[in-house]
C-alpha cells in the first residue's frame, strides 16, 4: 500500500463495500486514504474488535489525523463503544454493510423489520464470499443442507450498487436454486446513497476536530 498522506482523513472501511469505496475516489467526489480490512474478520466478534482497534491506532498518528470507520452497527456489539474511544474517529450512521448502500440511518430496518429476508450486492456475493476462508464452509455445504439453513426466510433482495448484476446473472440463479429462495427484487441503488453517508461522516469528523482543538 502506497504512503497514506498525512492531510487527508482515513477511511478504515469492511472489505465487503471496497469496490463501491474505490468507485467513489475515483470519481474525484471523497478525497480520502482507504483501508480495507478483510471481510472475514466477520465472523469472530473478537478478531474483529482486535483488526479494527489495531487499525484505528495505526492510521490515527495522534489525534490530528481523521478517520472513518465505515462499519455497522449490528456487525460488532460493541461497534459504537470501540470507536467511542478515539476522539479522531467518526463512524457512520448505519446498520450493515447493506444499509450503508441504502445511505444508512436503518433504512434496511425499514425494507426488512422482521429480518426475513436474504440480501445480495456486488461485495456480498457467493463468488465473493468463497474467497475468504472464514465463510467457504458455509457456502459449500450440500444443497440439502443449505436449503435446511435458509428455509425460514422468504427470498432474496439484491441492491445493485455497481450496475454489475446482469454479469452475475448466472451466479444469482445458481445461489437461488441452492438456497430455495426466490429473487423478489432486485433494487438500482448507485453508489449516491452511500456517497452522501460518507461525506456526513466526514462532516461529523470536521466538528469534532475543531471541538479538540478548541481544547
């Protein structure tokens, strides 16, 4: 990873959302250094307190150094209180990774109150997924068995980000007959969303910088 430049703020974001992130400054519209951390960290609630505590501390180079942690709430239960304790850190309003596409503030809550359904994007995609070694057992168990795990929710709900989803076409398809679930529907999201969910953060980050070196 090329020197990160020391005038611009940090993003420490889940590697689920890296090619939105990416798609986004390159676009010109967020000047920011990304840091990427592997999606599987997931998994165990306690890698993924230690991945990122460790990461904030290393891009933080004291407190005059901004960051954006760009994780959900629901995805560590400790999530708020990890990031509370760095003053140089703003976290963004948000549930999931899902939810930050939809621009956050449990907008997905709103979509799915009773958590009944399957989500997709193109972070979130079986391909994707395989490639981590903390989520391959789980996607390559039997059909019988993966539809036995997935068989209390109602279908599939895929929130196209990228406009990509006509180039997983099949793999959707092969995912929806393994699983049992119907594709419901599938929603333009664009990267807007969460674009503008970013710049809040970075603008909560502004405000809280000025508030330190007020003291």
């Amino acid at each position: 990873m090329s020197p990160l430049i020391a005038s611009k703020h940090c993003i420490i974001c889940c590697g689920i959302l890296k090619e939105e992130v990416k798609r986004i400054i390159e676009s010109g519209s967020l000047d920011v250094e990304p840091l990427f951390l592997d999606a599987g960290l997931h998994a165990d609630f306690n890698e993924l307190e230690e991945g990122l505590t460790k990461a904030i501390e290393e891009q933080s180079r004291g407190i005059s150094r901004g960051i954006v942690v760009i994780y959900g709430d629901y995805c560590h239960p400790k999530m708020k209180e990890i990031v509370g304790r760095y003053p140089n850190v703003a976290k963004v309003e948000a549930a999931n990774c899902i939810d930050c596409l939809l621009g956050g503030h449990s907008m997905l809550l709103k979509i799915d109150p009773d958590h009944v359904y399957f989500y997709l994007s193109p972070g979130w995609m079986p391909s994707k997924l395989r490639q981590n070694k903390r989520f391959r057992g789980i996607l390559d168990l039997n059909e019988a068995e993966t539809k036995r795990q997935f068989k209390k929710l109602k279908g599939i709900l895929i929130f196209d980000s990228l406009s990509n989803m006509e180039e997983l076409k099949k793999e959707i398809e092969e995912f929806s007959s393994k699983t049992g679930l119907p594709v419901l529907k599938v929603t333009q999201v664009g990267l807007e969303p969460f674009r503008k969910l970013i710049l809040e953060a970075v603008a909560k980050l502004e405000i809280q910088k000025k508030h330190l070196d007020q003291h």
